[in-house]
C-alpha cells in the first residue's frame, strides 16, 4: 500500500509540469501585447547571456521561492508591494 500511494504521487508530480504547460498555452502568446511580448524577449535575452553560475543561482532562489508555503509568499508579495508603493510616493 505504501508503494502504491508513492507512486501515485510521483506520478503526479511528474504530470504537474505537463499540465502547468498547457495551461501556459492556453494563456497564449498570441494575447500579448506587442510591449509584453518585447518585454519578454529582452527578458530571454537577458537570461542567455548571464554566466551559468548566475543562472545556476537564480535557479536555486527559484526553487527556494517554490518550497514556501502559499500563506508565506502571499505576505511577502504584500510587503513587496507596500514598499515600491512607499517608494514612489
């Protein structure tokens, strides 16, 4: 029983990226403006030329921002916000 309900769950966590993916494609590209969609490709430009030891680390923040729990990363978002809001009054 305990095999059975690790693999049904990693199996879910293999799908969950699948699944992420198309709903991406839902959002479409095609729905963008062409500012977004500019911003976007200067953003790609930006990650292609960093050092990989710069991608390596962005990419571990990524992951760390990912293991939060959603109530964590909801207040900072808020704080986040709060002080760029600060900043420009």
């Amino acid at each position: 029983m305990k095999r059975f309900l690790t693999a049904i769950v990693l199996c879910s966590l293999f799908t969950l990226p699948v699944v992420g993916w198309s709903a991406a494609d839902r959002d479409g590209w095609r729905d963008l403006s062409p500012r977004e969609k500019d911003k976007i490709r200067q953003n790609y430009r930006r990650w292609e030329n960093l050092p990989q030891q710069d991608k390596e680390h962005l990419r571990e923040e990524w992951d760390r921002w990912q293991r939060l729990p959603q109530d964590r990363r909801e207040r900072l978002k808020r704080r986040y916000e709060e002080q760029r809001d600060r900043r420009r009054d």
